[in-house]
C-alpha cells in the first residue's frame, strides 16, 4: 500500500511513501515485544518524563507539528495549532495522572485482605483516522505507554508526514525503541497484525463497516477492543435557549474541522417556537463563511481533506434530494480548485430517506423542527449511533433532565459536544464502545488482577473446616 500526502487545497501531490514489506513489519513486532518486557518495569516517573518531554516539545514546535496537518488533509492552520496543543495537554494529563490512576484499590472483603493492581497487557494496536491527525494519537498512546504497554499504530494513508512525525517525537523525547511505531501496512497486513500472539489488544477509530471488521478479527482472536465509530449527534434547541449564543454554537460545531468531527452536529432539532428564526440566522452564519487558502489565518472555510472525502458528502445530498429532502442552501461543489464545498443545510428529512440515519461527514447540517422536548428526544434518539449530543437552555436543570433521556455515550449542555483531556470520550450502539481519555481511558489495556490475602484462624491455619467432599 502507497502512503501518499496531497494537499487538498489545491489537488497537489506533497509526497510519496511505500509501505512496509512483510520482513519490515515481523522486524517491528518483534521490536516492539522485546520493548515491552522492559517497558514494563520502568516506574510510573521513568514514563513520565519521556512523555512530559514529547508534551514539551510539541509545544516548543507548534508550527512544525501543525504546517504538515494543514497541508496534508486540509484543517486551517489555526485549526490545526490548537489540536497540537490539545495532543500536548493530554500527554501531560497522563504524565501527571497515570500513577493516581492505576493505584492499586484496596477492598473490603468480609474476612482477610484484597487489593486489585493494574498491569499493562503489552504490546497495543492502533488504528487511527486522519481528521485530528495528532489528537487521534495522542489520545491512544500517552494513557498507554503511561500504562507501561507499547503501542504500534496504523495510521490512515492521506497523512503519512504526520505519522512520521508523530513516531520521531517519541524517539527525540527519549522513548525506546518500540515504544511507539508507525506501521505503513496494507490492509491484508493489518488482519496478519490483529493476529499476532504478540499483540494483545486493538484499538480503532473510523467508519461502522471497517469497525466491525476490526472487532470481529480481534474477537476471533479473543483480544479486547474498544471501537469509536462515528456519530449522527443531535444538537437539540429548546425554546427558552439564548438564540444568539445558540446559533454562535451551532456554527463552531457544525463547521469546526469543517464537519469532519465524529461528533460533529449532525442533526439540529429545534422546537416550533425558535425554528424560524434559528434557521435563518443559521443560514445566514454559514453563508458568510470564505473559501481560502487554510494556511491563511484569514480563511474561515477550509477544503474537506480529500476529492473522495468530498465526492461521497456531494453523492449523499443528492440522494437525500432525490428522496425528498429538501435544500435550504449549498450542497454543491465551489468553483474553485481544491476539495471545497459549500456550506449546506437539508429540511423536510422523512424516516424512509437515507439521510435521516446517514452519518455526513463534513458541512451538510440536517435540520428539524419539532412540537415539543418530547418529540425533540424521541428524535435524538432514533438513531443507529450514540456518540454524542447538545441540549441548548437556560434552564440548567431542564437541560439535565433532557440529557439524562437522550441514548449516547456524551451529552453536553449549553455546547457543542467537546473533547478535553479530563472527560471520558465515546458512545453506544454503532458509535462503539469503550472509553478514551479522563482516567477511564488508561483502563481499557491493564489488567486488574485480585490479590488475596486470606484471614488466618485462631488455631494458626487457614485451612477451610468444611469438608467439601463430604456429601
């Protein structure tokens, strides 16, 4: 498989790279197993200062981390500087917590002693998208490598610079070698990787399909996954909310990353009483967005990350169309070179139209309106996805009310649905399972092993006096 770099913006190719051969890659496993069994045994601060030191040095390098994300798969540079931040905050959120979290938990049992004590499986596989090409890894390696597993890591083929990157950054801040790897492999080599005795867990990021293809290769395999898969998250607007700071959200969230966030609004329900006025001044937000150049500062509408990217979201407006759906605006392809598209919303979305369970990933808003907060959560949650979701009000409590009733693994109030080092990320049903980030992140690859002392009899034994035997 050829890893290739092209710049969205312009269509340009940037660079070639070839993937592993077979001997390349069998080298790197065994590199990454040998690292393992001493990985292992460094101490929760032997950890922390390599990871505390890459944190460091994204930092110091903002522009160097964040120039090849831009170009690669198109985010804005400003975009793109503030996700090589984020990835640095979560490393350093490990580097100071990890040891916190994996404590051992001393018990109460009702005689004797029991603790439970956290150990890393091993060696950890890592398949991650190209939408936060930093954040996506960082999120996955610190709490492990924190943990004391190794990760190996195949990231997706349109951001090779940033995965090379990302590898060099463990090597120059004084990780091991096979503490981290890159893995350019084919798909055939990533089912040869999730069989590997050597690799004891999976972890994958991406589209339902490939997700259910990734978990039952690892299930054959008897190794724990945790799937993110993606999301058709609701951005709900009860009457009461403030309109302005409403639509100032709903536009971050629609058009941050342009669109290509899992948990991205996909779906804004709004009720009868607002659902007018929130359309217009929706509309009247994106349309003012400019098409530029995303390493520009200035541009406020960046290309999606590729041609195929952009093919397949203009494909899914026409067959929303087709089926009755009706176009406020957009929903074609901008004049211009590069993988642009405009800004687009959808109405009048029956149940028996595709789109009205279809994830769109990138600047198409589907919109609703409803009676009633009731029809409002029975909406939201008729849904085959359950990542995330927002409720707008200014009545907190009737916000937490509403998120308690709605099906995802997140719900905000008053915000888009957001990620930060200290909140646990992901969903249910086809939105997958497990948790990343906070410290139920660093969880999902240790093993919690009981320890039990048992209590010691009067006579000095703690042999049982039942004679199981005996019927």
């Amino acid at each position: 498989m050829t890893y290739q770099s092209i710049n969205p913006y312009d269509g340009k190719i940037l660079k070639t790279f070839e993937g592993l051969t077979d001997q390349q890659l069998e080298t790197a496993l065994e590199t990454a197993s040998t690292c393992f069994e001493s990985w292992r045994h460094t101490t929760f601060f032997e950890r922390a200062i390599v990871v505390t030191k890459a944190a460091a040095i994204m930092r110091a390098r903002i522009d160097e981390f964040a120039h090849p994300a831009t170009l690669e798969m198109g985010k804005i540079i400003g975009e793109s500087r503030d996700e090589v931040t984020l990835s640095a905050d979560i490393l350093d959120y490990y580097a100071r917590n990890a040891k916190e979290f994996l404590a051992p938990q001393h018990l109460k049992p009702s005689s004797g002693e029991a603790m439970v004590e956290s150990s890393p499986f091993g060696v950890i596989f890592g398949i991650q998208p190209w939408n936060f090409p930093y954040y996506q890894l960082a999120r996955f390696a610190a709490p492990n490598i924190m943990a004391g597993n190794v990760v190996m890591v195949k990231h997706a083929g349109c951001v090779p610079q940033c995965a090379i990157a990302f590898e060099k950054l463990w090597l120059e801040a004084g990780a091991p070698v096979g503490a981290y790897t890159n893995l350019r492999i084919s798909h055939e080599q990533v089912n040869f990787v999730i069989d590997d005795p050597r690799i004891k867990g999976v972890a994958f990021t991406g589209s339902v399909d490939a997700g259910k293809m990734v978990a039952a290769r690892a299930g054959l395999n008897l190794k724990k996954t945790t799937m993110e898969l993606g999301g058709n998250d609701a951005f709900i607007v009860l009457e009461n909310a403030d309109l302005d700071i409403t639509v100032k959200w709903a536009v971050w969230g629609k058009m941050n990353n342009m669109g290509q966030c899992c948990d991205a609004p996909k779906r804004f329900i709004v009720v009868e009483e607002l659902a007018d006025r929130f359309l217009d001044k929706f509309q009247t937000a994106l349309a003012a967005l400019m098409p530029g150049d995303p390493m520009d500062k200035t541009t406020t509408l960046a290309p999606l990350s590729t041609e195929a990217a952009l093919l397949k979201l203009l494909d899914q407006v026409k067959r929303a169309i087709d089926y009755g759906a009706t176009l406020v605006m957009g929903g074609n392809r901008i004049a211009r070179p590069g993988a642009f598209m405009q800004p687009t919303i959808l109405t009048n979305i029956q149940p028996d139209n595709p789109a009205f369970k279809e994830e769109f990933f990138g600047p198409v808003a589907l919109f609703f309106r409803v009676k009633n907060e009731d029809e409002a959560i029975a909406l939201a949650n008729n849904s085959e996805f359950g990542l995330g979701g927002a409720v707008f009000t200014q009545d907190v409590a009737r916000g937490k009310r509403v998120a308690s009733r709605i099906d995802t693994g997140m719900v905000f109030i008053n915000h888009p649905t957001d990620s930060t080092p200290d909140l646990p990320f992901g969903g249910i049903k086809n939105s997958g399972y497990g948790r990343e980030l906070s410290s139920m992140g660093i969880q999902e690859f240790v093993n919690k092993k009981l320890v039990r002392v048992a209590s010691i009899n009067a006579n000095g034994t703690n042999v049982p006096d039942t004679d199981f035997a005996t019927p």
